[in-house]
C-alpha cells in the first residue's frame, strides 16, 4: 500500500493492531520527528490555521461519547475482554484525538447521553438499586486497590509544578520552544506532581484540557491517581461530559473504576439537577462490576434527598442495610435534613433518637439541621429544649461554633431578642462572638424597624472592643432607609467615613434604594451618576433598583437613559425589567417608543424573548395599529423569536374587534399547524369576538377545527352563554343541539340562562321549548324557573303548555305545589 504523506503512514501504524506487540523504539526517530511536525500540536491547534478545529474529536468518538446505553456496552465488553482487548500504546489515533487544543478552551456539551433521558415518573428509580447486590463481592478487589494508592502529598510548591504552571499560564502566546519545555517536564513528573498541577489550575477547563493534551504525548500515559484526581475536580462543577468522557478513557484504558469515580460522575448530575442521570450512575456501576461502599451509597441517598425524594431515599437506606452496608452519621444526617426539608420535625427528632440506639451516636450537625427548620416556625422554645438535648442525651456540649451557628439562624429568621439572649448567654459562659455574630444580631433588629435596640447592640460591640464593620453599619443604614428616615441614613454615612469604614456598594445601593421609596428617583440617578467621583462601583442590582424607582414614579425616558448607560458599562438588565419598562411605555400608548427601547437593547446583547415581543403587540392593538402589530409579529419570525399562543390570542382579540375576522380565522390556523395549542383564553377570546359581531357559521367551522387540536368541554356553553349576553337568541337556539349532546350539570346551567333570556324578552313559550328539549334528554330543569315559565304561559294563553310542563316533573316523581 501506498501512502501520500508521512502522516498517513504513522496513522496507520499507529492504529493497526500488529503494532500491540511491537516496540515503540522500532519506529524511526527521524520520522517520528517528521512525524510530530506535520499532526503535532501547532500544526492542528493554531488559532491561525484554516483548518482549526477546537474541538477535535473524531466523529465517531464524539457522536456517541454521551450515549448512555454505549457506555454501558463498552463495560460489558471490557468485562468479556478481559486484560488483553485493549492495545497497550498510548498515542493511537483515536486516543490522539480526544484531546481538545491546549491553547484554546473548550466548550464542554453537557446535553447528551444521559442527559437527554427524560425525568419520567420515578417509581422505576429502585431498580437502580440492584447495584447494592454487589456488596461484598468484589471486597478484597477493592481494599487491594486502595493500598496501591498512595497517600496524597502536597506538591503545589515543587519547582516543577511551579514551571508547569507558569508556562500553562502562557497557552496564549504559545510557541515549540513552550511546548516542548512542557513536554520534557511532563515526562519527568511524578504523578503527584501531575495532580498538583490539575488542582493549581484556577479555570476547570483549562485543568481539563492540559488533563487532555498531555494525554496524546508520545511516551507517556497517565496513572491512575491522575484520573482520580481530574474527576474529583470536575465533581465541583457541572460538566457532566467531560467526567463520562474521562471514564470513558479509563475504561478503554483498563484502568481500575473505584466507587469514587461514580460518586463524583453522580455528584456533578446532582448539580446539573438532573435526578435520573445521576441515579442511572448506580446502573453503570452494576455493568461495571464495582462493588459500592458507604460513600457512594451516601452520595445517592444525598441525591434523592436534594431531589425531595425522601421516600425512594428510606427505601434505599433498608436496602444497604439488608445487604450489610451499615449507616453512619453521614447517612443519617441527610435523612434529618430530608425530613426537615418535608416540614417533618418529628420525624426528625425520632430518627436522632434511632441513631443512639444504634450506636451511632448524632454530631451536631444532625441538631443544628432541626433547630434551623423550628426557627423558621417560629418555634423557639423547642430550639431551646433541643439545645438541652443535645447536651444531655449525646454529650455535646455546645461551643463557639453552636453558639454562633443558632445566633446566626435565629437572626436569619428574625428572632432578634432572641438571637440577642443566646449571645449574651454565650460571653457569660466565656465564649467570645465576633462581629459577624453582633452584625446578624444588628440586622434582625433593624429588619424588625427597631433601630433603637441596634443602636445599644453596636453600642454594646465598642465597649467589648468589637469594632463594627462595613457588614454592621450598612444594615443600620438599610434599616434607617427602610423606616423612610433618610437623614438619618446619611449621618451614618459621613459617621462611616469619619471612622474610616468606607461604605461599599451595599450600602450606597441601600441608600439609593431608600431615596426610590421616599419618591426621590431622581436625587437617587444623580448620585449614581456620581459613584466614580466617590469611588464606588455600582453593581447590577443598583440600576435595578434607581431603574424600578424612576419607572414607579412615571419618569420612563430617564429609565430607559439609565438603562442605556446600564449597558455601556457592562451590565445587562433582565428580560423581566426590561418587559417592566416596556409594558409601562405601553400604558401610556407609547407603543412606538416601546419598540425602539427593545430594539436598542437587543442590539447591544440583552436577551429579548417572545413576552417582550408580545407586550408591545398588544400595545400597538391597545392603539389600533394593527399594521404595526402585525408586522412585528413578522419581525418575530425573523429574529428566531416564535411567538406563543399569548402572542396569537392577543392578535385575533384585536383582528375581531375590528371586524377583520377573515384574518383572525387565518391566524388561528396558522397557530395550529405550528403546533401550538389553544388555551381556554384563546377559546374565550375567539367566542366572544365571534358572537359579539353575530358570526355564528365562521365561529362554529372554528370552533371544530380548534377542539381536533385541543378539546374544551364548555366551548360550545360558552358560544350559547355569550349570545345570549348580546341578545342573539335564534343563534343560540341553534347552537343547542351541540350542548345537549353529553347532558351533564353544566349542560342544564347553559339551558336555564337561555331560558331566562327568554323570559327576559317575553318570550315563555321558547323557554318551555328549551325545557321540553331538556326533558328529552333526561335533564330535570330548575323546579322554581319552569314554574315562573308555566305562570307566563298561562299570562300569555298558553295553558296547556303550561300544564304540559309541570306534568313532565309528576311523571318523574317531583312534587308540584299548586300556586293560587
């Protein structure tokens, strides 16, 4: 065979399987150098090439690298390969590419595999528990590999670490002398030292993509304990697909998979809040043949617990104990804060009280869980008797920590006297409480209003030597501004700067927030305008809250100004505060301006979605300026933004009112067929418009297209109720047919408003119609309206009618009173 290119030789002797038993030395070192330089790391990872790919995996990697059930495949046939199926070369092809450039980033996709499952209904979730049958039976496997692991050692100031880092933190500016002074140092590292290096790394991804790249350098492989080691880094993010991607790697590498590794893979789904994906963890490991232990048993129960799946969580809890995994006060603490969770104080309290009868004895931690859900409901005296407990039954005594932690719960919920009481019993006993304490206890009184009571507490801080910090003063002022007293909110200000305590962006967005209240919006943009004269930096939240200010009092061209100079330095607003804008422009038929305003944000990056959209729409309707309203709703096609069912409703509403019904029709059926479903407010919408102008055939043609898609079991009561309202009732009369084809409760309400409409006009011989057809369908009518109706038949010479129709309620067992 004959090969056009050095590259394309090495490729395929690097990928053919003869090459498993022949020595790397046999290759040529001259052309391994040429080699190196035609697919080595410059000539695919420049920034500069035209062919640079910053991802490049190969497709066939990359395409099913998320698919759960592949992986799954790969461990059941790794488990029939044994140790033999997998080459032994580190720099095979594919391995070469799984890599992404370590001089530029990646962007990991975390929406594949497992991923994409669905969150169905969770009661098949305990056959993830089959894993647990594997307890005890790969045991001595595991306590082997755990020895082979040696004990972790800081390696983060080895001057090799400490170069590897320094030219990592150079990948911008790249060139072959760098890269091949990483190389030799890679090389000549021990794996600590690699691991060192993995956790100096401040962004993640980069961890990952020098994790990545040294992977494909020639002569060298990783140990395990680097694998370990990357994923416990990721299990701190949510990159759910480079973990699976690593385990991936050790699979095909034959690397020994401890429960660890699918611990942190469930830890990372449990950040991504993806419940199914990470109980599914628990599959992987069955296929794999890993034996779990308490820790990942932990890490499952903690995921059912934060997905307020306590019950799934109890029942896996009896499982590990029936196959001899014993709980500890790990596994029991998060059962407590799933109790907790579910407003479940008793059950709490019982399963602390289960734990000492079974020798596992609580830790504070499983008290202070309880006492911050019984300060939530507002039940302080029980955290007393809990604190009392603690100290009794399981012989803790409570510290500066415990002291703090309930000071710090109790002034979160708003228990300022007594978080005040708590502290002050706790400097009796000889335990000191820092300012972070006094400031929680600042707070609680100044969220109360009760500003004199923080006075005496900060008071109380100088005579002890606790000097008050920024934190504690601007709660002062907040509770000042709160209590509309913005006087003295800027005393405590110039007392701030006097004391040398700059006031930080909290406090100026505190002040600034108060003046909004005070209906002072525009003293308050004044002195956001003037934040770099005073040197501080405002945040998004201060925009946000002069913005919300100036919008309240009516001053929208100043918000929007404001909004306009929020972006040009670098702070993008909501959609929600931009719809707040834009729905008061609206209000006052400033529909145009509206307009403007979110084109202008879109232009400068704001993310505009279809509510944006739609409130201006409904502005140009609320003016009559269909044209506009319509040719927005183009523009939303353009921009990606499709429109909603609101965005539909509020068209035709406005299409029916100006008796453009031809268009309105068109425009349901074009919402139709892109899939959206009618809402009961579209449904209403349409009927009303329909019946209001006496366009009984179009609605009902409608009406039949509309319920193929969604059914609305009162759309044609509602037709009848509504022409009725407008006076239209032959119309009606002739809609009755559709009603009283189910016959039900709501049925016979619709028939007794026709009636009484009837009678309304002076027309009972149709009510005694409407009751005769009420009867034939074995509907009894209102007893009391068909006697007012056989009294007007009477009135109006129609006795026999009137006889007929009380006999209908005798044949069918009612009593009739005869009225004189």
């Amino acid at each position: 065979m004959i090969y056009k290119t050095l590259a394309e030789r090495a490729k395929y002797m690097i990928s053919s399987p003869c090459l498993e038993s022949i020595s790397i030395s046999a290759l040529n070192v001259s052309f391994y150098k040429k080699f190196c330089s035609n697919t080595g790391f410059f000539s695919n990872c420049s920034s500069g090439s035209p062919n640079f790919n910053p991802n490049p995996e190969p497709k066939s990697v990359q395409a099913d690298f998320g698919e759960h059930d592949d992986l799954v495949k790969q461990l059941e046939d790794h488990s029939m390969r044994g140790v033999t199926g997998l080459p032994q070369i580190s720099n095979s092809c594919e391995d070469a590419n799984l890599g992404c450039s370590f001089g530029k980033i990646d962007s990991f996709d975390d929406n594949e595999g497992l991923d994409r499952d669905s969150e169905s209904s969770d009661g098949d979730l305990d056959d993830d528990f089959g894993v647990l049958d594997l307890f005890e039976k790969n045991q001595d496997q595991n306590i082997v590999e755990e020895r082979n692991f040696q004990a972790a050692t800081d390696e983060s100031g080895n001057p090799l670490v400490r170069e590897t880092c320094r030219l990592i933190g150079l990948r911008q500016s790249w060139n072959p002398k760098f890269e091949g002074q990483l190389r030799h140092l890679l090389r000549t590292m021990q794996p600590q030292q690699v691991c060192a290096v993995l956790c100096c790394q401040a962004d993640l991804r980069v961890a990952a993509n020098f994790f990545y790249w040294a992977d494909r350098q020639w002569r060298y492989r990783h140990a395990p304990e680097v694998y370990y080691t990357m994923l416990e880094i990721l299990s701190k993010t949510k990159l759910c697909q480079t973990a699976r991607r690593i385990l991936r790697l050790m699979i095909r590498r034959q690397i020994s998979r401890r429960p660890e590794v699918f611990g942190h893979l469930m830890v990372m789904y449990s950040r991504a809040g993806k419940l199914r994906s990470a109980m599914r963890v628990l599959n992987l490991m069955q296929k794999d043949g890993c034996s779990p232990n308490l820790s990942i048993c932990n890490t499952a129960i903690h995921v059912l617990v934060m997905a307020d799946r306590l019950e799934k969580a109890l029942r896996f809890l009896d499982r590990m104990q029936r196959v001899g995994i014993e709980p500890d006060v790990v596994t029991f603490n998060c059962l407590i804060k799933g109790f907790c969770n579910a407003r479940r104080v008793a059950d709490a309290l019982e399963m602390i009280q289960e734990m000492s009868n079974r020798g596992c004895p609580p830790d504070k931690i499983s008290y202070y869980t309880v006492m911050t859900l019984l300060c939530k409901e507002k039940r302080i005296q029980e955290v007393r008797g809990l604190l009392d407990k603690m100290r009794k039954d399981a012989n803790l005594l409570p510290d500066q920590v415990t002291y703090n932690t309930v000071i710090h719960v109790l002034s979160k919920h708003g228990h300022a006297d007594e978080a005040l009481e708590l502290l002050q019993e706790s400097e009796a006993k000889g335990f000191r409480i820092d300012k972070v304490g006094y400031s929680a206890v600042v707070h609680a009184f100044c969220w109360n209003g009760r500003m004199d009571e923080a006075k005496e507490v900060v008071n109380e801080m100088f005579l002890k030597g606790c000097v008050p910090d920024v934190v504690t003063y601007s709660a002062i002022v907040n509770g000042y501004c709160k209590l509309g007293k913005m006087d003295h909110a800027r005393k405590m200000l110039k007392y701030m700067y006097k004391h040398g305590c700059k006031p930080n962006t909290v406090t100026h967005t505190a002040v600034l927030n108060g003046l909004c209240r005070s209906g002072k919006s525009l003293e308050a943009m004044e002195l956001l305008n003037r934040s770099e004269e005073e040197w501080w930096t405002p945040s998004n939240i201060t925009y946000s809250v002069v913005m919300h200010g100036l919008r309240r009092e009516g001053k929208l061209n100043e918000a929007c100004e404001l909004v306009m100079q929020m972006l040009q330095n670098g702070f993008f607003p909501t959609t929600v505060e931009i719809n707040l804008l834009i729905h008061a422009l609206c209000l006052e038929h400033r529909a145009e301006k509206a307009k403007e305003f979110m084109e202008a944000c879109q232009s400068k990056g704001c993310t505009i979605n279809v509510v944006n959209f739609t409130t201006i729409i409904h502005g140009f309707c609320q003016e009559g300026d269909l044209k506009s309203a319509l040719s927005l709703l183009d523009d939303m096609y353009l921009s990606s933004r499709h429109p909603d069912v609101v965005t539909y409703t509020v068209l035709v509403d406005a299409l029916g009112r100006r008796e453009r019904f031809h268009e309105a029709t068109e425009l349901i059926k074009k919402m139709l067929h892109r899939g959206l479903v009618p809402t009961p407010v579209t449904y209403r919408t349409v009927i009303h418009r329909y019946c209001e102008k006496g366009r009984v055939e179009d609605l009902l043609k409608l009406l039949d297209t509309m319920l193929i898609r969604q059914d609305f079991r009162c759309a044609y009561n509602l037709v009848i109720e509504k022409l009725c309202a407008f006076d239209r009732l032959d119309e009606a009369y002739k809609v009755l047919g559709k009603v009283l084809r189910t016959a039900s409760r709501i049925d016979a309400e619709t028939c007794h408003i026709m009636m009484q409409s009837y009678l309304r006009k002076g027309l009972p011989l149709q009510s005694y119609k409407v009751a005769c057809r009420m009867f034939h369908r074995n509907l009894i009518p209102d007893l009391k309206l068909c006697q007012k109706v056989s009294n007007r038949l009477v009135s109006k010479g129609h006795p026999h009618e009137a006889e007929k129709l009380m006999l209908h309620f005798i044949e069918r067992g009612h009593f009739v009173r005869q009225h004189i």
